[in-house]
C-alpha cells in the first residue's frame, strides 16, 4: 500500500419530525453523554505512559469477538492482524515491530469503556485500534480523551461527532447515507420505510433521513427499532408489509440483520416488491443471512467488485491469510487502511506521542492508496475522503456496483455544507446522542 503525507420548500416540515426523533433518542439512553463537538486540534493533559524504549510499539486491537457484534467483528479483527504482519515484514513503524494486544469488547459498552482504559493505562499502547457500533465508539471517546490516547475507528456512522483523540475511516453521513438516499431518488423511490436497531446510530441517522427525505421529496411511511441483541422482526416487518414502501432502508447492525430477513422473507416481502438498501449488511455478512439476499441493495465506499490494482492484491493477501473468511468489506478494510493512516501519521510526526501526531494531521498532505482507491485525510476533523458507491447483491453474495459518485466525498461530519439540516436540530441530534 502506498503512503504519501502531502430542492427546498419541506425542510420545516421535516424538522418537526427530526425533533421527536431526537426526543425519543434522549429517551432511550443510547450512548455515555460526552462532549462531541470537541474540536481535533484540542489536547488532554494526562500523560502518556508509551513505551518506545525498544525496538517493539504496542497496540491494542478492540474488537467484539463474542456477542451480537462478533458475526462482523471477527474479520474486523483479523485483518487488523495481517496489516500488522504486513508492517511488521516491510520493517515497522519508525523501525519499531508492531507488538499487538487483542481484546475483546463482547458486543457490551462498559466491557469495551473498561478494556480502553486497560489498553492505555496498563499495557501502554501506542493507539488502540477496533469498535463497530456508536454505543461502542461512545463508551470508548471519554477514555481516550481523559487518557489523550489515540482510537482508530473503521466503520460507517452517523456523524455529527469529531475528537481529537479519534481517527475515523469509515464512512460519516454525508459519505454513505446521503448517497443512498440520492441513488433512491434517482430510481423514482416515492415512499420509504425505516428499519434499524434500538441505539443510538440508526436513530440519528434516521433522523437526518427523514430531514433529506423530505428534501427529496421522498415521504417517510413509518418507522420501527428492535434492540440490537433481539433477532425477532415479526411485528415490524408486518407493519412494513401493510405500508407498502417502494423501499426500506435498512440500518440494523449484526446478528440481528438474521432475524429481520427471515421476517421478511415470511411475510412475502421479496426484493422485487419491495427492495432492501443496507449500510451494514456487506459481503461477509450476506451469506449469514440464513436466506438468499440477491437483489437487495447497499450502501458502502469500498465492494470487493472495485476493479483495481490495489485491490486485486488487497484481496490475494486476504484470502491467503490464515483464518481468513475468503471475502472481503467495507469494515474490514477500512479497519485494515487504518493501520496504514497511523504508520503515515508517526511517521510524518517522528513520534509515537499523540500531540505529535495530530500537529501532523493538522499540517495536512497525508493520502493513502488504499483498496478503495486514494483516500485523503482532513487533518481538522480526522476522517477520509471517500467514494460513494452503491452496490446491488448478486446470486454469489457479491456486490455489482450500480451507482458511485463523481469523485471522492470530502468529509462533512456536521453536515455543515447542507443548507436543508437546521443547525437547531443538529444541536439537539448531538446532545442527544452524546
């Protein structure tokens, strides 16, 4: 991998329905409160306890290998691992071999609170490395800030959250969500349904969907949560079956995809009648379905199906790696480029130190050539640019890409760029979320 450092009229109308979404987020405890507009260029006081005396740097892998989580975040895992062989072959970082410490957060928000502080305060990592959920994202951001340690997060959320202490190489809203609803609407999608899971990323992305909704002119018909660790989808799904959506966007995490399908599949629902556009269900996760999935959507920045060189390789050393699943992700290989971004970053800064580090980024000039293609990093917010691209499931769980943007989505987090999202309900969608 080479490195190189170098429509308008319905807004109000939306806005009330995106208040009650924030109400019954704040209602329903999803997320630890934190301060999530804590600006990349701010620094904690603690000090660090990293170890750079010998010729190894530690860091920690956090990564749900138990749980709800586990069906996407045992591969997260694992390529973390051949990155850091990979590093560690062509000569670490800053001549330092890569010596990790995996854990595992066991889908469970305090194990994964718990497990960071260990990570910093104990075996002294460089930068720890993992996450899938918000809830799990949240519960980590308050250590890291109170430790000043680094967390590297590889999965597509809802944004409206930036840290000094967090690198984030998934997708943020404008990247994946709002590219899916302008696919929709360019395939004349009418009506949409709403389904996701009990926390706090599918409620603040909905939210922001309804708002974009309404923009588009596309009306939302209902809307229903399941908590992430319950798989039975009967009632909701047959409140989607009587609304009739055009679509369904579909922001369920884990496991729990299984028993939505399933319902859906029961209550005659087929992707010819009523389709399915995803933003966590990729390739490793659509053959676990327990049914056949062709012909539903999804919303990603990277598909195996990317005809590069890049790629080509990037999957060659995955499916040669041991205990490796044979397919590869978005997750995974944004968690996979995250490893890369923090070797880029050390050694732009010459220091492990975390202050060092971000004056790198905030000095700009860092790109990846990643499997996804050439990535950028905005030093100000600390996440990626990305291709938007959607992809349509074919009989062998791939994805064909039927729809990309232009060019790389620089990262807006806030939304800010965005004139249909009112800064009073960002407000409240932040202090909501926590």
């Amino acid at each position: 991998m080479r490195i190189t450092s170098r429509r308008r009229g319905t807004t109000v109308v939306a806005a009330t329905g995106a208040l009650a979404a924030i109400t019954a987020l704040a209602l329903s405890g999803c997320g630890d409160r934190a301060d999530s507009t804590a600006e990349p260029g701010a620094t904690a006081t603690s000090t660090s306890c990293i170890d750079t005396s010998g010729d190894t740097i530690k860091l920690g892998f956090l990564n749900s290998l138990t749980g709800g989580m586990a069906i996407s975040e045992k591969t997260v895992s694992n390529v973390l691992h051949m990155a850091a062989d990979e590093i560690n072959a062509d000569g670490g970082i800053l001549g330092k071999k890569i010596e990790y410490v995996q854990e595992d957060g066991a889908t469970d928000w305090p194990t994964f609170a718990e497990k960071t502080d260990k990570l910093l305060t104990q075996d002294c990592v460089g930068a720890i490395f993992g996450g899938w959920t918000s809830s799990s994202r949240k519960a980590v951001k308050p250590v890291v800030e109170e430790n000043n340690g680094l967390f590297f997060y590889p999965v597509q959320y809802e944004g409206l959250e930036s840290s000094p202490n967090i690198y984030y190489t998934g997708a943020t809203t404008n990247q994946q969500i709002l590219p899916a609803m302008d696919f929709l609407a360019s395939q004349g999608v009418k009506t949409l349904f709403l389904a996701g899971s009990d926390y706090v990323f599918p409620r603040t992305a909905n939210a922001i969907i309804k708002l974009y909704a309404a923009e588009l002119g596309i009306k939302i018909v209902g809307e229903e949560y399941v908590p992430l660790d319950k798989d039975d989808w009967t009632t909701q799904v047959a409140k989607i079956a009587e609304a009739k959506p055009d679509f369904i966007f579909n922001t369920i995490n884990g496991s729990s995809n299984v028993g939505f399908i399933k319902a859906y599949y029961d209550a005659g629902l087929t992707p010819a009648t009523t389709p399915i556009i995803s933003v966590s269900i990729a390739e490793e996760e659509a053959p676990s379905m327990g049914h056949e999935v062709t012909g539903n959507y999804a919303s990603w920045n990277y598909f195996q199906s990317i005809e590069s060189p890049a790629n080509a390789k990037f999957i060659e050393d995955w499916k040669a790696y041991p205990g490796s699943s044979g397919v590869t992700s978005d997750p995974m290989e944004a968690a996979y480029i995250s490893l890369y971004l923090y070797k880029a970053l050390v050694e732009k800064a010459d220091s492990f130190e975390v202050d060092d580090i971000n004056a790198a980024a905030a000095a700009g000039g860092i790109t990846i050539d990643a499997p996804e293609g050439p990535v950028a990093l905005d030093g100000e917010n600390h996440h990626i640019s990305k291709v938007g691209h959607i992809g349509k499931i074919n009989a062998d769980n791939q994805f064909d890409i039927v729809w990309s943007s232009d060019a790389p989505i620089e990262p807006d987090p806030y939304l800010k760029k965005s004139d249909w999202f009112p800064a009073d309900v960002r407000d409240a969608l932040v202090a909501a979320a926590g």
